[in-house]
C-alpha cells in the first residue's frame, strides 16, 4: 500500500442494508455539504486527501459539477440531510452566481474559477452544458415558488441549436470561443452519457425530435475498426428509420457505448426514467451491460469487486483516466484493474441486491473509505487506493443513492415537466433487440 494514503473513517459492513445505504448516503453527501465556496455557493471540483499535508483543494469547478449540485441539495432537502431554508440559501447563492458569469453568446463555459467566478479556458461544452441545464429543471419543478421564474430564464439562455449539425443529425462536442470555431467532432452514440443533453434539446425545442432517431445505436456496419460488426435488423418509428444494431458477448446482447464504462450507460439513468419506460430499449440495455460488467469482472477477469469507470488512477494521486469493459465499447477502454466505487453504486437501481453486496465488499478493503464516503478508485490488482474525491463522482454516487433511496425522487422532478414528459415516446417506443 502507498503509504501516505490514509483511512479517516468507515463504514460498518455489518450493518443492515437500509442503514448501510443511507449511511453511505450521508457521508457521500458530506462532500457537498462542506466543499463549496462560501461565497459564490459553487461546488469544487475536487480534494486530494493525504497525511503529510492538508486536504489539496482545487478552486475550480465544471458546470456539470454544478447541475449536479443543484439536484444534489434538493435530494438532500427531501431527505432530512439539510434544513429547507439551508437549501433554498444553496440554491439561491448558484443561480445568482450563474447570473454574474461571462458566456459566449449566452452559453456557459465548461470549467469557472469558485472565487471570482471567471472562466478557465474558452471552451464551450454541450455534453456539459445538458447536464447544468438537467439539474436547473429539477430545481425548477422541485421550488417552483422560490425559483421557477429564475430557473426557466437560465433554461431559455441554454441554446443547443447552436451546436447542431443539421446535414448530419448529430450535436458537434462543443465550440472554442477564442478560436471562434465549433469542434468538427460529434456526440453519435445513443448510449453514452450525452444523451441527456440531445434529450433536452428536444423537449427545449432547440432541435428537432429526429436527432434522437438520428443518433448511432451501434456505428456503421462499414465501420470496420469497431469492436464488432454490428448484429440487428431496421425498424421504423414513425416515419423515420433506424438501424437497431447490438453486439453479443457470451450471453449478453447489448448496445455499446463508446468505451464500455459504466458511466456512460447509467449517469443519464439519474434523470431519465429509462427502467421505467424503455422496458424494450435503454432500460434493457442498461440492464444487460450490468450484467455484462458484473460478468467480466467477476468471472472473466475473477476481480472480487466489479464497477468500472472513468475515474483516479490509483497509482497517481492526480492522476485520472478512462476505464472500461473493453468488449462494451464500440471503441472500448482498458480496465487495467482499477474499480471505481461511484460506477456500482450508479447501478442500484438496475440491480440493487448485487450493488448492495459488492459495496459491503468494497468497504472492507483497507483505507478506501473517507469522511466523504468511498474514496475515488482502487486497484484490486495491487491494493491502490486514489484518496481523492471527485465532485462529479460524488454527484453521481450521492444521487443514485438518493434515488434508491426516495423511489426516484430526481427522476420524478425531472419528469414533472411538461417539456420533458411529452417526449417519454422516445424512451417507450424503441425496441433494441
């Protein structure tokens, strides 16, 4: 083990599974609790936690790191963790924030200074710029009376058609204000974390509802540098078409994502009702690459733990890089042996007994839990921990632990909207296999 990683808490094991969860729901929220500029009310991006010095804290965030939060401190307030006029004073402190940063032509930058709220770099991300516009809805339908008003005006700012290509269908990855160019790269993958943001821009009306239709379920069958040449057949939704291609692996049968992390599968399962409605396309989806990830991790690659995503390398304290199950990606990523806690905890609604006992197991291993609850990443291979806390990490572990744990409290603000609920078809409709 590395010695200057240390163990500051834990978590009984022991305990029975309520407890156990909303145990580690409340240390996880602990992080947003405490790691937020006073002033500006803005989350941080992350803390480094060691013994020979003081916890390092970066003062800088991303605007996914404060969609998140927002949705964060209104779980926090359904579930007792937090006085009501606490978070209505967290709340009110970000979107006032929000309201004073500089923009290009009303769109957010990805990453702004917590202090001074300036902007570190000059880049505009849509992948980003749908997840602080998915957390604005959900404080939009959960305090209608104290910030409806404020929270539409932000949506209505939020312009994705400025990032949509209309020849291809798809929206481009962002756009350079200081070089005044948009990224000649697109988001083409149904099943990856950026679905979100097409889904917004649907129900926003900021781009037609074919760019859901349009989008990739598997690559080009003439793509042959891809996993696999792709498996399905063409059905038609309406009046358009789609291929609805899937990859086989053992017994699995799946749409990948980009590089098979679990990340890319779930974190929209935090918003979208998708086990709920797409009973014949993503919520199958994300329940066969569950099983898939819990299958090579476990049996392919005989790891004791499973759960593997973009996130610390264990061996770097500010390190990070992509993991994922190789054979899920139409790219595919390396697992190298590193399990990130957040990317089980993001399946427990999929496979809630199975997360539950994988995350008793990661607690008994040796100083991989922290005052914030698990800590980023471990190598299972050597014993590595990263003691480091991610915002996004935490966001996404604390907000799946908030759904377990309210019935799918997130979801059901989200869903309360009349712009998102209208287009449930898309998620209902589809049938992938």
């Amino acid at each position: 083990m590395n010695p200057v990683y240390v163990i500051t808490s834990g978590i009984d094991a022991g305990l029975p599974d309520t407890q156990f969860m909303k145990t580690l729901a409340e240390d996880t929220w602990g992080y947003m609790r405490d790691i937020v500029d006073r002033e500006t009310g803005l989350p941080l991006d992350n803390i480094i936690m060691v013994s020979t010095s003081p916890a390092q804290i970066n003062d800088y965030t991303s605007i996914t790191n404060i969609g998140l939060y927002l949705m964060c401190v209104t779980a926090a307030d359904s579930m007792g963790l937090i006085q009501r006029a606490d978070a209505l004073g967290r709340i009110r402190l970000v979107i006032d924030s929000l309201s004073r940063m500089d923009t290009w032509e009303g769109q957010f930058y990805n990453y702004y200074k917590t202090d001074d709220l300036s902007h570190s770099g000059h880049y505009v991300s849509t992948v980003d710029l749908g997840w602080l516009a998915a957390g604005i809805v959900v404080v939009k339908n959960a305090f209608p009376s104290e910030f409806g008003d404020d929270a539409q005006a932000l949506l209505d700012q939020i312009d994705f058609s400025k990032f949509y290509d209309t020849q291809l269908g798809h929206l481009a990855l962002g756009y350079d204000a200081q070089s005044q160019k948009m990224s000649p790269y697109h988001y083409g993958l149904l099943c990856t974390e950026p679905r979100v943001a097409s889904y917004l821009a649907i129900a926003k009306g900021d781009v037609p509802e074919t760019h859901w239709l349009r989008l990739y379920r598997t690559l080009p069958r003439s793509w042959h540098w891809q996993k696999q040449i792709p498996l399905g057949k063409s059905r038609r939704y309406g009046r358009y078409g789609v291929f609805n291609g899937y990859y086989v692996h053992n017994n699995f049968r799946y749409v990948p994502s980009w590089g098979g992390s679990m990340f890319e599968f779930l974190m929209p399962t935090l918003v979208l009702k998708e086990q709920e409605l797409a009973h014949s396309g993503l919520g199958a989806n994300n329940k066969a690459v569950v099983g898939a990830q819990i299958a090579y991790a476990l049996d392919e690659a005989g790891y004791p733990v499973w759960g593997i995503s973009p996130c610390s390398i264990p061996s770097d304290p500010e390190g990070y890089r992509e993991y994922g199950v190789d054979f899920l990606g139409s790219k595919g990523y390396d697992d190298k042996g590193v399990i990130a806690p957040y990317a089980s905890i993001l399946a427990l609604d999929i496979e809630p007994r199975k997360t539950v006992e994988n995350l008793r197991k990661l607690s008994e291993y040796t100083d991989i839990y922290g005052p914030y609850g698990f800590f980023d990443s471990i190598n299972v291979l050597t014993g590595q921990v990263n003691t480091k806390y991610l915002c996004l990490d935490q966001a996404m572990s604390f907000l799946a632990l908030a759904n377990y744990l309210t019935g799918g409290g997130i979801r059901e603000w989200f869903h309360s909207d009349p712009s998102i609920k209208e287009y449930e078809h898309l998620l209902s409709d589809e049938r992938f296999f």
